[in-house]
C-alpha cells in the first residue's frame, strides 16, 4: 500500500523568504503535492513573487480573504497608505487570479471526506478562533451556499487565523494548518501533513512542521523595498506579536487578535 502525503500551506502573506524554507522542507520530505489555503498577498513585502511561486508549485489554491479584498477594484485605498501600497506591488493579472480562486477544496483520504478552506465554511471574512463554541465547531462541517452541496466532511483544515492546532470531536476532526509567512506567538513559520491512501483502511495521519528561517533577512527585504508598517511587520515576524495589539499599546492576546 502506498501512502500519499500531502502539504497544506496558508497564509504566506507576502513573505517569500519563509516560504522558501518551507517548501525547501517539502521537497526535502520527498513530497510532491501542495495545496494553499489562502492569504498570498499583503503585510509582507513580496505578493507578487508569492502569487507566482504559489502558481508554480501548489496544485490547489484557494482564496483567502487578503486575496478578495486587497484586489477588489470596488474598494478605494488611501494615496500613500499600506493597503495601497500592497495592492499595487501586485500585477494586474495576478489582481484577476486571486479574486477567481476557488472557495474551497473537497477530496478523500484514507477513508475520510476532507474539506479545506480559508477561514470558515460561509465565507472568508468569517473568523473562526481556537476558542470556539460547539456551535461554531460543527459550522465548519456543513454544507453552505459558499462551499456547495456535496459529501459532508469529517476532516476540515482551514487558515485564516495563523495559530496551528488540531480538535477532535463529535466524529470529526478541526485543523488549522497554521501560517506559513506569518506565524503568531511562535513565530516560526507552520505547515501541516497529510498522509494517508486510497485504501479506506489505510493509515491517516496528520503532522505539524516548524521551519526555521532567517525573518531578519526577509525584514531587511522589507526595508529595502520600501514596504509599510516595518515595526509592525518586525513585531509579527520576529517577535509573533499581532500588529494590531502591537500599534494599539496594547498587550498580545493569544486567542481573540
């Protein structure tokens, strides 16, 4: 029997330097197939290289909610702000590619029907924290007009919210893959493994991987290329403490950034 591995990637958000390691890791495991749950572009310097590796590399991309709006030709950003200035390091056609993504991927696996998204099963500005309720908790493996009929799944892996952990429960199985170019309170970057087969009785399993890389030199990056909001880029890739927190004085809470 031949077991299948498969990388789940989220949440790059511009930063290729620790992308790179990650899929150096990857590709150092032997494995060949990634899927991306969202978030290419902004906050990190790099959206457009990202959006081209991301291309290359990843059999699956979905979108994330950085993806739909950041591009949005509705939406006016201020002149000289950091919105703008994301948007704009991106090439019109990338701006087309991130807003056609696909909400959602479903496939099977060892037996297991598996579901991934962004960041909840009704939309990618819903934010589902690690501190839900059970009500939140079986949202995410429902049918809604965002993800469309199909087979119900028992396993959904989802981004958004850039802390990786993993919940078992009612049956069913809750990941979040973590942040790959933006990790919180550990700042090392974070994929998840899937392994399993064809076989409804084969073996499943799932792996967490930390990947160091040098985040000073993807600030430098930063720095070099003009990109805004450096301290607060510094705070998250360095330290792994929200800007949000970080530019209001405030101290980071883990949970509810």
């Amino acid at each position: 029997m031949h077991l299948e591995r498969i990388a789940l990637i989220s949440d790059v958000h511009g930063n290729l330097t620790a992308l790179e390691a990650v899929l150096a890791d990857i590709a150092a495991r032997g494995i060949t197939r990634i899927f991306n749950l969202g978030d290419y572009v902004g906050k990190g310097p790099r959206g457009q290289a990202v959006v081209d590796r991301c291309r290359e590399v990843c059999e699956v991309n979905i979108q994330g909610n950085w993806d739909d709006f950041l591009p949005d030709p509705d939406r006016e950003y201020p002149a000289g702000g950091s919105m703008l200035w994301w948007r704009e390091e991106l090439r019109p056609d990338q701006h087309v590619w991130l807003r056609s993504l696909p909400f959602c991927h479903d496939f099977r696996l060892s037996g297991r029907q598996i579901r991934i998204f962004h960041a909840s099963a009704t939309s990618v500005h819903r934010r589902v924290y690690f501190d839900h309720d059970e009500t939140a908790y079986l949202g995410m493996f429902e049918n809604t007009p965002a993800t469309g009929d199909g087979p119900l799944p028992t396993v959904v892996a989802y981004g958004d919210t850039h802390d990786a952990y993993y919940e078992c429960d009612l049956g069913r199985t809750l990941i979040n893959v973590g942040s790959v170019g933006n990790s919180l309170n550990d700042p090392t970057p974070v994929y998840t493994i899937l392994e399993g087969a064809d076989d409804p009785k084969a073996p499943f399993s799932i792996q967490f991987v930390r990947v160091p890389y040098d985040a000073h030199a993807e600030l430098a990056v930063a720095r070099d290329l003009g990109a805004p909001e450096l301290d607060g880029y510094e705070a998250e890739i360095i330290h792994g403490h929200y800007r949000g927190t970080f530019y209001a004085g405030k101290a980071r809470t883990y949970h509810r950034d």
